[in-house]
C-alpha cells in the first residue's frame, strides 16, 4: 500500500515538474518551441507502435499538434513582426477568431462526450464554459513585446471551473489517464500563478496538452504502468462532481454577464498594466 502511494507521488510529481519546465522553455523560446512541434510529426511511426489506432484517435492527436504549430507560427510571426504573405497571414485578426475557436470546439468536443457518457451536469457545465470564454479578438492577442505570448483574459474562476470540469471528464471518460490527467492540468493551472498571470493559462494548457498527446500516443504503456488510475473510478463520485461543476459555474454565468452587461469586463478580465487595459481605458 505504501509502495503503490510512494509510486503514484513519486511520477506524478516528476510528471508535473517536467510540464512546468517544458512550459517555461516552450513559451521563452518560440523558435525552438515551433520546431518541436513541427518535428513530433515525425513520430507517427511511434504513435502506430504504440497502439494508435482508428481515425478518432488519429484526429484527436491532430487536432492538437496541427493548431499548437499554428499558435507557434503567430507567436513568432506577430513577436518579430515579419513580413511577407505567408507571414502576414498569421498577424490577420481573424487568427484570434481561429484561436478562440479551437478552444471552443475542444470543449464543445468533450462536452458531448460527457452528454454520451451520461453525465448530464457535468456537459451543462462544459457548454457554459463555451459561452464564458472572452470574446476574440478582444480579449486574445499575440504579445509583440516580452516573449511573444500568446494571452487570452481568462479570469482565475474561469480556469478553475475549465480544470474541474476536465478533471471530471476525464475521470469518466478515461479513468486509467486520470493520475496523468491531474498532472497536465495542475501544470496549466499553476503555472500561471507561478508568473502570477492568469492571462497565461491557455497557452500552459497548449503546451500541457500538446506534450501530453504525443507522449501518450508514443507511450502509452508507460502511463499505464506509472500511474493507472482505473482503481479510483467511482461512478456516483463521477456523477456527483458533475453536479457540484454545474453549481460552481451558475454564479460564475451570472458574474460573467454581469461585466459584460455593465462594461466591467475591460477591467475586471484584464490586468491594470496590460497593453489592452491601457487601450481600452482611453476609448
């Protein structure tokens, strides 16, 4: 009993420690972030050995890898402000729009996963993340100063609700990845309160997710080995954290109008010291 906790705290805490440090090295250097994901491409000979398999399973790993190479390109497009057409196309607005709307789908994606699963609350919970996201391009933009990160105003509640909610998906949906899971989205939380920029979060949760897709699709076995959580599924739990999700996110809502409503939004979703906080205040 105590060597299988000791096993689960030992990876699970170096799984976490190494997506902190990947996430700091990947949102640094944007380059060589790029060119890592470029090159993971090239590990599909991995993907298939390690028990890739069906057209779902390729298009989830796809959907992940090809926008975070996007989100890549408009780092280092808007960052180093090149020129030409094919950087140019990066720096258009409606990239924002294409940013906003992989979130977004990824969401609505697991949403009628839960809706499929049974989990009736818990997919409320994931459609109202979809509606509470800041609107692009307003509260989105790629930084042409600093690293060139890639910022969304999310609140801190918003990221918060957002990791239960998965936590909860995942915890029905996948249990044996759950410990895993746990690793990947604490790293995407908390690295933001490290920098103390909530503003941070959906690029940790890029980079978080995009490592974790390939290094399961070229691994799996070890996760299963390292950290199964299968033995920790409880379907009333499931069911019950479903529930409390759907209560946490109505107050939520009805804040979140709330500052849309009263024109709040511009100061409550943004920092005071932000380049846009300073815009918006001058309109």
């Amino acid at each position: 009993m105590n060597f299988t906790i000791l096993k689960y705290a030992l990876s699970m805490t170096m799984y976490f420690a190494v997506l902190i440090c990947i996430v700091e090295l990947m949102r640094k250097h944007c380059k060589l972030a790029n060119m890592v994901w470029i090159c993971s491409l090239l590990t599909f000979p991995l993907w298939i050995m390690g028990g890739v398999s069906g057209w779902f399973r390729w298009a989830k790993i796809l959907s992940v890898i090809l926008p975070t190479i996007i989100v890549g390109f408009c780092r280092i497009s808007n960052f180093e402000e090149r020129e030409g057409k094919f950087w140019g196309f990066f720096q258009k607005n409606w990239i924002l729009w294409f940013t906003y709307g992989i979130l977004f789908l990824n969401i609505l994606e697991a949403t009628l996963k839960d809706i499929a699963l049974g989990n009736y609350a818990n997919a409320c919970c994931g459609f109202l993340l979809c509606v509470t996201i800041p609107f692009a391009p307003k509260y989105w933009k790629y930084d042409k100063q600093g690293v060139g990160d890639l910022i969304c105003y999310t609140t801190i509640g918003w990221n918060f609700l957002y990791t239960t909610w998965n936590l909860c998906f995942v915890f029905g949906e996948s249990p044996n990845y759950f410990a895993s899971s746990i690793c990947i989205l604490l790293a995407a939380e908390l690295y933001p309160f490290i920098k103390r920029k909530p503003e941070l979060y959906i690029m940790a949760r890029v980079y978080t997710l995009a490592t974790h897709m390939i290094l399961r699709s070229c691994f799996g076995p070890m996760f299963i080995t390292l950290m199964d959580a299968s033995s920790w599924y409880n379907e009333t739990l499931w069911k019950y954290w479903g529930i409390l999700n759907l209560i946490l996110i109505i107050p939520y809502l009805f804040w979140y109008m709330w500052q849309l409503h009263t024109g709040s939004a511009n100061h409550t979703f943004i920092k005071k010291d932000s380049y846009l906080h300073s815009k918006f205040s001058r309109m």
